[in-house]
C-alpha cells in the first residue's frame, strides 16, 4: 500500500464562457468540479493502476466531506485530520478566445494541535504502507520543516517521494528521499536559476541528489521526461496526443513512478511509467488523472534512452 499526504485539498471549478469582462454579467457555457489537491490525485491515479492506495491530509468540515465520497468512488482508503472552515476554492475561465483567468482561493489557517495530530497519524500507518507521497503546498502559516517532520516519523525502509519545491523541497531532502519529481520550471524556481540544455537539467537535478535524493524525475512536459540517480541519466520522449489539460499530469506521473519504484523496477522503467501516466492524463478532459486502457495503450509506445 502507498499513504499520500495532501496538506492543501483544494476544490477546481472550471468554467467556460463566451467572454470575460470586468463590471459584465457572464453566462457559463459549461462547468466542471473536480475535489483535488495533489495527493490525492497522486491516490486515485494509483487506484487507477489497480494498486492500494491511502489517502491522508487536512480536511475540512464545510465542504470536505465530497472528496470522501470521489476517494470511495475510487476504492481509496482515507482518513483525515478534520479542521474548521472550508477547502480553498480556485475558479478558472476560459473565454471564447481560449484565454484563461485564475481566480486562486487563499487555505484556512491549520492550529498546531492539527498540525501535530497529522504527524501522529503518519506515525501509525506508514509502518504498514511501502511508500510514502507527500507533494504540493502547505496550509496557511505552515513553515516548510513541516514536509521533514511528517518524514522524520517514517520508518526508514519505507519509500518516500516527493513532488514539492523552494524550502519545503530542500526540508524534505535532509531526510533522504528516494524520489523527487520537480517539472522544469519547479526546479528553476527552486535553485534560481535557468536551465535551458539539458546538460544544465541534469546539472540542476544533481544538485538536489547532491541535496539527499536518491533519484531525481525531471519534468519537460510535452517533451517528455528525464530521470537521474547523479551517474545514469536515461531520457523518454513524450508521444503527440490530443490535449485537454495539463492540470493533474504532474500527479498522474507520480502516480506510476511511486508504483514502479515500490515494484522494485529500474530507472528507465519508472521513468517510461510515469511519462505514459502524465501523457495519458492530458487525454481525459473530465478528471485529474488517467483512464488505465490509454495509459497502457501510451506505454506500449514509449521508448528510453540513456544519455
């Protein structure tokens, strides 16, 4: 089993409209919900693959209770740390013209006792899980140690992974991590710098090995992937496929790297997993992950290189 940690649920309302005007009144064409956060994509992308997977994180009491039911939709367990107040709502528009405005909601604040009770309960189901995922920001007011004291209390034989960037990355490192997956621009952000040939990627993604990763899986989004250990680099080029959204590509890529690193699968096999995840999930247009028929169908395609 693989226990996902979310510290920021946050719920998606995606709008189309015919065209967006400050002052005007607008009428929705179409409109889509999706009950997210990055972990728990990361869960049902797992359930997905028809593996087990544990959903845990805050959650919230006046409109938290919908993400229970899409996780037993998906035959995700889950258990949460309940707090006042209400997910974070992000709204996005997209005009006729293709343009897209983002409206971000701002999470509630988490009490320390919440925050402390969260650890507590990582503490008990790690020790029966084979991984750990913890990725994507953190709640109001939480300081970035907060990602090193959830991994400080998991047992050292568990796989941990690790989506996040900037200090919660670099907190999260100092425990030892077997797997971390920035895309281009988290890494960029995340050591200042750009890093425009690939010769600078994988000098980027040796920093953070430098930093306590085992493997480093670098994001190039369309153009595929990379993933290093600081002495093999291994490459996999993307597939061309009708896009809907990225939205959720990074998770789905998690997702199946996080099952074939516990699988016990090499390298270029968890980066050919993970590149056919986040492919696949830029195809369903109507959920953050992927559907595992396309998945499969994008894998039997993808070959690595080593470079």
């Amino acid at each position: 089993m693989i226990l996902t940690v979310c510290l920021s649920p946050c719920i998606d309302v995606n709008m189309e409209v015919d065209s967006l005007n400050v002052g005007m009144t607008h009428k929705i064409i179409s409109k889509r919900v999706f009950f997210t956060g990055k972990a728990i994509n990361v869960a049902i992308g797992l359930a997905r693959l028809k593996a087990d997977s544990f959903a845990t994180g805050f959650m919230y009491e006046e409109n938290g209770h919908q993400f229970e039911k899409e996780l037993h939709k998906e035959s995700v367990i889950y258990k949460f740390v309940w707090n006042e107040g209400r997910v974070r709502e992000n709204y996005k528009f997209v005009d006729r013209r293709s343009m897209l405005t983002e409206i971000d909601d701002i999470s509630p604040e988490v009490p320390q006792s919440k925050q402390e009770a969260l650890i507590n309960l990582v503490g008990q189901i790690s020790p029966s899980c084979e991984a750990i995922v913890i990725s994507g920001g953190l709640a109001r007011g939480m300081s970035p140690d907060y990602y090193a004291k959830i991994l400080n209390v998991v047992p050292q034989n568990i796989k941990k992974i690790v989506d996040t960037e900037g200090e919660r990355l670099f907190e999260a490192l100092k425990c030892g991590v077997d797997l971390i997956k920035p895309n281009l621009e988290e890494l960029e952000r995340t050591l200042g710098k750009s890093l425009d040939t690939r010769d600078e990627q994988l000098w980027g993604c040796k920093q953070l090995i430098g930093r306590g990763a085992k493997r480093v899986l670098l994001s190039l989004g369309k153009s595929g992937a990379i993933i290093t250990d600081g002495e093999k680099n291994y490459y996999c080029r993307s597939v061309n496929v009708a896009m809907n959204s990225t939205v959720g590509a990074g998770d789905a890529m998690v997702a199946a790297a996080a099952l074939a690193l516990t699988s016990g699968e090499s390298d270029s096999e968890i980066l050919r997993k993970g590149v056919a995840a986040g492919t696949a999930s830029v195809t369903t247009p109507d959920s953050m992950t992927f559907v595992k028929d396309k998945y499969e169908e994008i894998l039997s395609t993808l070959n690595v290189e080593e470079i």
